[in-house]
C-alpha cells in the first residue's frame, strides 16, 4: 500500500481536528486579545513529514479556511501558509535525523516568520495600518502562542509519524 494513500486519513483528521479547534476553542482561550492559530501549527507540522506538494496544498487550504473562519482579507493566510509549507518541506530530511530538538526548534521559528508575514502582508494590503504596534500586540505574543501549542500537538504527531519518517528517503539515498 503507498505511504502516502495511508497517510491521507490522517492527514484530513488531524485538518478537520485544527479547523474545528480553530473555529470553538481558539476564541475562548485567547489571551489579551491574541488567538492561537491552530492551522499554521499542523500546517508546519505536516510540512515537516511530508513533501512539498501535499505540503503546499493543506497548506493552501487550510489558508482558505482561516481566511473565512475570520473575516479577514481573503488570500493572506492562504499565501502565507503555502510558502511556509513548501519552505518547511523543503529542507534536507537528513537534518532532521538529528532528533526531536531539531524539529521543535524548525517548529518555533517556523511559527515565528509565519506570524510575521502575516502581520507583514496585512500591512501591505492596507488591513493593518500600524505593522509596529502589530508587532508587538499580536506577531510577537502570538508566536509564543503558537509556539507552545506546537509544543503540546508536535509529540502527539511525532509518535505518529514513526512509520511515516521510514518512508522519506534522505539525500545518501537512504532511509530514516
């Protein structure tokens, strides 16, 4: 069976699981105005495991989706979440056979420069007018949101990936 036709369920789960996440838990456990975003998270997640094009795609999707779920400009999020995507995803899986240190540290500062192209590309379209005040109100507090929501979904997902890591093949032309 193909890893990656065993891979879709889980995949289109743990989207439905974000997205429902983002939609009911996410405004109730805002802080000081700031809401996690579960979809970056599982976005870059999954961009750790998988190829650039599955990447890319939930990425886009998922994009989509936040852009409804919050009113905003369509095609941000949509944007932001499909170059991280394809930039997670493209990195050399050799690094990440360096251990679960490498992959968090990829997760945080993946976090970091998602908030802030967000925050970026709304100041560009005129949405936010203030991109300092953003940066502190709301880039900043939210990639240390993001951050420890990473820290708490990446080990549920990593004890999943197992098999799924076996399948990458490295640049030696071997297998994890």
């Amino acid at each position: 069976m193909d890893s990656r036709a065993a891979h879709a369920p889980f995949i289109l789960l743990g989207s439905f699981c974000s997205v429902a996440a983002q939609i009911m838990l996410a405004p109730n456990i805002a802080v000081a105005g700031v809401v996690p975003n579960f979809l970056l998270v599982f976005t870059v997640i999954v961009a750790i495991f998988n190829n650039r094009t599955t990447s890319s795609v939930l990425g886009f999707i998922l994009g989509l989706l936040y852009d409804l779920i919050i009113a905003g400009p369509i095609g941000v999020m949509p944007l932001v979440l499909s170059v991280l995507a394809f930039s997670v995803s493209s990195l050399n899986k050799d690094m990440f056979s360096g251990g679960w240190l490498v992959e968090v540290v990829l997760l945080l500062v993946a976090a970091f420069l998602g908030e802030l192209l967000y925050a970026a590309l709304l100041s560009i379209v005129g949405y936010d007018t203030n991109f300092l005040g953003s940066l502190v109100s709301r880039t900043l507090p939210g990639t240390v949101y993001d951050s420890l929501l990473g820290l708490i979904i990446f080990p549920v997902m990593n004890r999943f990936s197992r098999r799924r890591r076996q399948a990458i093949t490295t640049l030696k032309g071997k297998l994890l």
